[in-house]
C-alpha cells in the first residue's frame, strides 16, 4: 500500500483488511481519527485522501510493527551517519533530523533519536538534546541503544547540573551492567550528596508555543518552510515531562496505538480500524476546521480529543446530530451533549464523587482549602456545587498564595487568631485542637497538599483529609508520612485500582513501549478501546459509519474502563463512576464503591 506525500500512512500494522479511520483529535495540537472501509479483494489500491487540510501528521511513540516497508530507509541513513563521522555536526544533524520526522518508528529510529541528542548536546542545547534522549529510550528496541540512550540523558543531566536525575541513570546503568560505562564514574555519580530539594513549575517540559522554535536546527535551509517546522504553535511536535514520560497528547496516541494493537487481526464487521492524526496547534479555529471536515467523512467511526478546553468548545460548537461520537479528553467544563463526551475527568466529575462519599460516611462541616490560581479556584467552585448537591456543608474557605511555604497565617486564619494562640501556647503535641470541624478539603496538587498537611499535623489540627486527583503521586506518600494517612481523594487512572482489564492494560502498554503507562496513555487507551467495542457491535446494514455507531453507543449499556466505569442512556448521555483512593499505612488502597 502506497501513501501521498505528506499523508500518514493508514495501513493497518496488525492484521488484513482495508483502512478504517478512527479519528482521534489529541493534544493540543494532534486530532487523530478511527476510520473503517471494507474489505478490498484484489490488486492494492491507494488509501483515502488526507483529511487534513494544511496540518501536518506529527510522529508519535507507537508499538513497533512487521511491516519491512515501515524501516528507516538505508541511504540517507548512512549518508547521514558519514557526516557525523566525519566530524560535520551540522549537515549530519539535518540529515538525522529528516529521518527522524520522516521516516517511520522503528528499531533505526530509536538510533536516530540517539544521534540527534548526542549532536544537540555538543551544541549546548541541552533541553533539546534531553527531548531527543527521551524519544531515543522510548523507541530503541536494542537493550545496547536503549542503555546508551540512558547513557546520553545521565551526560544530560550532569551537564544541567540536575544530580538527582543524574544518580537515577547512573544506578539503573549499574543495575543493568551497561557494556559501555565507566563503573568507577558511575559509583562517584551515585554517591554523590543530593542537593537541597526543589520545586518545578510544570510537570511538563514542552516548548511554549511561538517563542521557542522545535527540536532541530530551524536555521538551516532543509527545514525552512517545510511544514512542522515553522515558528508557529503548528511546529512543537512533542510534549515530554523531564522524566522521559509522555505527558500530552502524544501520549493519548500511544495508549490508542496499543488499543488498536490489541485489536488486530479481527476483522469486524467487515472492516479494521486504523488511527490518523491532525496537528490542530492549539488553534480553536484550526480545530473546528480540521473538525468539521473529518466528520463529513462518512468513514469515520469516532473522534478522540481535543484535550484543551478551547478546542474542545470551538468543537462542541461544530458537533452536529449527524457527526460521529467525539471523545472530550480535557479538564475544562464544556458543553456535553448526546454523543460529544467528556472522557477526561473534570473538576465537577471528580467533586461530585468525592462529596457523595463524604456524605455517605457522615463528614459534613468542612474547611476547603485551595491556592489563588486557575487549578485552586476550579477546584473549588467544582467542590461548592458538589457540596450542596450532596447535602455536604462547607463552613469555611481559606485561599493562599501558590508560593506559600509556611502555612502558620494560612491555618491560623483558618481555625482562628484565639484558638490558634490558645492552642499554641499548650505546646501539648499529639493532644487535638478543638474546633467545630468534620474534616479538611485540600485543592491543590501533592507537592503543595503535603507542606500544607504536614504543618496542619505539626500545629496539633487532627482532621480527616481530603483532596483531589492532583494528589496521585508516590511521593505525596513518601514525604507526607502519617500526615495524610486516611485521606481520600478522587483518580481516574491508578495501578493500585484492581481488575483484569487494568492488568490486561498495563501488560499491553510495557510489552510495545517498553515504559509504563501513566494516565495519559489510559484515557487514549480507553478512548479507542471503548470506540472498537461500539464498532464490533452487531449493526443495521448499509448505515454510515458515524450514525451507526450512534445507535450501537446505548445498546453497549456500560464500558468498564481502566479510568472508570462509563454508562450510557437510551438517548446517548454519558454517566461516569469515579473511583477512589484512600491513604492505609502508607499505600494508596481502592476505596469501595457505594452499593
């Protein structure tokens, strides 16, 4: 099967049968579909135009495929890989840069990767190069690259002078018995003291749009004016947090890469489904655009995305009642209607579960908790609508300033200026303060939720703790302690939820990518997942693509999820169950669900 330049290639890797479309819109900027066709008998054909109209397809982690055509062409990578050797830095790093954004993800392309990295870590650009590295580890399939493209991240990381991340590769080096290291150097990195702790700003590593320009040489003349290179939101290709884990929508793709993988070789109803993605760059008007085009194709079985609150609205406003299922995949409240859902888990969805636990389990008259920023105030006005929706009082709201460290004003002005000093003074640790309070509500994310914890334990304030997804992290357990033992909190995806589709899940995404998932990857499992099993329903003939699977979405009745438990009406709405996690000696444990 032959592809048109500059349009993905849409042959299934995984079994026979012609090309479905499974529309996919993920990142902020990547709109993928699920398209079906039949069964084609006979000579191969050309597969369907692109639907995109100026966007370009962006290259994502994915499982490795048979397909002989799906290698690195051999020429240009050897070419390339004469001028590194010949010492010229510039032409080899465009050469190695054209393969890597062009050919397609394969045993080479993890070589590549590597190549680039060690070339933009010459140059200095070390936020570049550590990109590279990471996309390098995420596609070797090699234990050797995969092993020297952790090699290049530990260079990375000792040249960013980050020397916890540094002493992290060096053990796992040592673990591994990398053939190429330097033992002694590698024992010295480990042993060396660890810096005073420090807080990131962003989980994410992602260039801003329009002020920093992507990976790669944009000088030079190979990727001037070639689409995905301009200096425009269009151009960031990737989204990696600096601990070498996808963390945007890329991620999305990859979990619905191994969906699909799981679904190879079934042909159902006479068709098998393959992904496409779209560059939207973040741009509402781009996206409703790329939107309304891939709805009109009549092979189109489903849309997962956007994962940005303006997209998503700009997009909910071009759904129409003949447009096929769109799954929602951001935080941001939109307007859901029948068919247009949001997968991704909300504030409002996350409040609304844990607020009816608490009134299950009696705790009313509540202290919130939550800083002065977007993520606090959401937060909170989501737990305020919950509140009185489950007949849970709030008594009182405190807000604090992101930067806070020392939360004596925050709590003092919390539980009052005369208790607090009463209180005080008593110096009695371990014995309560006595306040009018069933329980504690913290809005914020981990890494403030445990300096604001531990100072509520220290100041003699023992109340049940409560909080939201924001505190899924092992080391709000690890640094926390006992301050947070008891707390509960919403998730949408953890390894501590049992069940088989989860095990299934988690073994299915480290056998083809060779890293574990996080809960990017699930909602792009789940997503497409839960698409294929509306599609593999039994079906009226004849039907569109998009409508049928209108009709299949209510007779599917519930799709259990590894984010959740999705339920649907007669007229296509979309109830969610949200699970729980409860802090039991020092592990996060499933909180049963109501009966």
């Amino acid at each position: 099967m032959t592809c048109r330049r500059g349009c993905p290639r849409e042959g299934n890797p995984y079994g026979s049968g012609a090309a479905v479309r499974f529309i996919l819109h993920v990142a902020a900027g990547l709109f993928a579909l699920l398209l079906l066709a039949p069964p084609l008998t006979g000579r191969a054909v050309e597969p369907p135009p692109p639907l995109h109209t100026g966007a370009d397809a962006i290259p994502v982690p994915r499982p490795g495929t048979r397909a002989a055509e799906r290698t690195a062409p051999i020429a240009p990578f050897l070419l390339a890989e004469s001028e590194y050797a010949a010492g010229r830095s510039e032409e080899a790093l465009s050469r190695f840069l054209e393969l890597a954004y062009s050919a397609p993800d394969d045993e080479r392309k993890g070589f590549i990767w590597w190549r680039v990295g060690e070339l933009l870590l010459v140059r200095g650009e070390l936020d570049k190069a550590l990109e590279a590295a990471d996309k390098a580890v995420l596609l070797s399939r090699a234990p050797y690259l995969s092993l020297s493209a952790v090699d290049l991240k530990l260079r990375i990381y000792q040249r960013m002078k980050w020397n916890n991340e540094a002493r992290q590769m060096a053990a796992y080096l040592l673990d591994r018995k990398f053939v190429g290291m330097d033992a002694e150097a590698l024992l010295r990195t480990t042993a060396s003291p660890s810096p005073p702790p420090r807080i990131r700003g962003s989980p994410c590593g992602c260039r801003p749009s329009g002020n920093r320009s992507s990976t790669g040489h944009p000088t030079s003349p190979r990727f001037e004016g070639r689409p995905g290179w301009s200096r425009t939101r269009r151009s960031a290709p990737t989204c990696t947090s600096r601990w070498g884990t996808p963390r945007s929508g890329n991620s999305v793709l990859s979990g619905a890469e191994v969906a699909l993988g799981a679904f190879h070789g079934l042909e159902k109803n006479g068709a098998t489904p393959v992904l496409r993605w779209v560059d939207t760059g973040g741009d509402p008007e781009v996206a409703r655009k790329e939107y309304s085009a891939a709805a009109e194709d009549q092979a189109v079985i489903g849309i997962l995305g956007p994962v940005t609150g303006e997209e998503g609205r700009s997009v909910g406003a071009a759904f129409t009642q003949k447009s096929p299922p769109t799954l929602y995949l951001g935080q941001k409240p939109i307007l859901e209607k029948p068919y247009f859902y949001g997968f991704g888990l909300s504030p409002a969805q996350e409040a609304r579960a844990l607020f009816s636990h608490l009134a299950r389990v009696g705790i009313s008259d509540l202290l919130l908790f939550h800083p002065e920023n977007g993520y606090g105030k959401g937060f909170a006005a989501a737990a305020v609508v919950a509140a009185r929706e489950a007949g849970v009082r709030i008594a009182k709201t405190v807000s604090y300033s992101p930067e806070v460290q020392d939360f004596k004003e925050v709590i003092q002005k919390a539980v009052g200026k005369a208790t607090f000093q009463r209180q005080a003074r008593s110096k009695q640790k371990g014995m309560a303060m006595k306040l009018s309070l069933g329980g504690i509500v913290i809005a914020d994310r981990w890494d403030r939720a445990f300096l604001l914890a531990s100072q509520l334990r220290y100041y003699n304030v023992y109340l049940p703790l409560a909080g939201f997804s924001g505190w899924n992290d092992d080391e709000l357990l690890r640094k926390a302690g006992g301050s947070v033992s008891g707390a509960v909190f919403p998730v949408d995806y953890s390894e501590a939820i049992p069940g088989n589709r989860g095990d299934r899940f988690r073994k299915e995404f480290q056998a083809a990518m060779r890293v574990p998932p996080t809960r990017f990857e699930a909602m792009g499992y789940d997503g497409a997942l839960f698409l294929l099993e509306v599609f593999s329903l039994e079906g009226a003939p004849g039907s569109p693509f998009g409508e049928a699977m209108r009709e299949r979405i209510p007779r599917l009745k519930n799709f259990p999820g590894v984010t959740g438990t999705f339920q649907f009406t007669p007229s296509g709405e979309m109830r969610r169950k949200v699970p729980l996690l409860q802090v039991e000696l020092g592990n996060f444990v499933p909180v049963p669900p109501a009966p």
